[in-house]
C-alpha cells in the first residue's frame, strides 16, 4: 500500500491510525494507535497525539504539543509551539481518572498561541484567536481573541488573523476589516461574518 504522507524516521506511528495525504510528521514525535489526522496536516518536532484524538485538514501542530483523548481540532486549527491541552480536571498520580477525560473542542480556523493553556471540557470557537501564554477556563466564542489568566475576550478577530476594530459597548456593532474588507457584526458577546446572499 503506498504511503501518501510523509514521518521522519525518528518518529513513531502506532496502527491502526489514520493518516491523510500530504500530512507530514517531524522529528521525535508519536501518533498512537485510534488517532485520525486529516491531509496537508503538518506535524511539528516532539509531538504527541494520544489514542482516539481527531484532527482535521490543514492543521498546524508546532514543537512540544501533547494533544490528549478527549480533544479534537477542526480543520485550519494552529496550535502554537509548547502550548498545552488538558484532559482531566482534578488529577492524582495515584488514582486513575481515564474514564473521566473531558472533551475539548477546537474549531475551524482557531489559532492558540505559544505556551497557552486549554483546560479541557471547553470549546474553542470558530476563527478564535487564544494569545501567548493565556490560560483558557471556559467556552471561547467565534472570533474572540484572548489574553491572560485567567482568559478574557479582549477584542475580536477577523478570519484573516486582524484584529477587528470594535467598541468595548455591549450594544450591537458593524465592522469591517482593515486587511481584507470582510464584514462582520456584532450583537451583545457574539460575532459572525456577514456573507453576501
């Protein structure tokens, strides 16, 4: 059977797996048996995917990013080098909680800087935008950009990755990029694109 992706011979691939077309996986890292990863997917160094994870298309995994059980990432996700999934919440080395993993979702087109923390069982929307270094506690809404820790919405991003200029009132708002002219509106906490008819 030919083989349509591409791993380093440093890196381990556990079967069954599944693994898409033009997908490459980089030095020292390790795909474990019942993961699926989608194509064009890129793999960075010392990566790990844990059993039954599932990962889109066109996914970016930088370096040291352990994704664990429990989460999956959507087409277009980019997981910045050495941030971190969680997938119990209370932990103890000497009491096994594998029937306890919390699911954790990441969206279409979602970006999660370096060194952030997902704590697991939250959602991260769709375009989201998750900055260095913040710590996620809870559901993160379409195109929010987040910053801190704990993580607050400090603004909103455009599916290109600009940051939206749009009040701090909580009314509703119009707005449209400045980098690639999309529309977008605002109602309360909620964003979404305005699409033509």
């Amino acid at each position: 059977m030919t083989r349509n992706y591409f791993v380093h011979e440093s890196s381990y691939i556990d079967e069954p797996c599944e693994i898409g077309d033009g997908t490459k996986i980089w030095h020292f890292s390790h795909v474990m048996a019942g993961s699926k990863l989608g194509r064009r997917c890129n793999i960075g160094q010392n990566v790990v995917i844990s059993p039954d994870v599932i990962i889109g298309d066109n996914v970016k995994i930088q370096n040291n990013v352990s994704v664990y059980t429990g989460v999956e990432l959507e087409d277009d996700v980019f997981c910045g080098p050495s941030m971190v999934f969680t997938n119990v919440v209370n932990p103890r080395s000497e009491i096994v909680r594998r029937d306890e993993y919390k699911r954790t979702l990441v969206k279409k087109g979602a970006s999660i800087g370096a060194n952030a923390t997902i704590v697991c069982g939250n959602t991260i929307g769709r375009y989201a935008f998750i900055g260095a270094g913040a710590v996620v506690t809870r559901d993160v809404p379409d195109f929010a950009l987040v910053l801190g820790n704990p993580g607050r919405i400090a603004g909103w991003m455009c599916r290109c990755g600009v940051r939206l200029e749009m009040s701090s009132d909580p009314g509703e708002e119009k707005t449209t990029c400045s980098a690639c002219g999309a529309d977008y509106h605002r109602r309360d906490r909620l964003v979404s694109e305005i699409r033509d008819a």
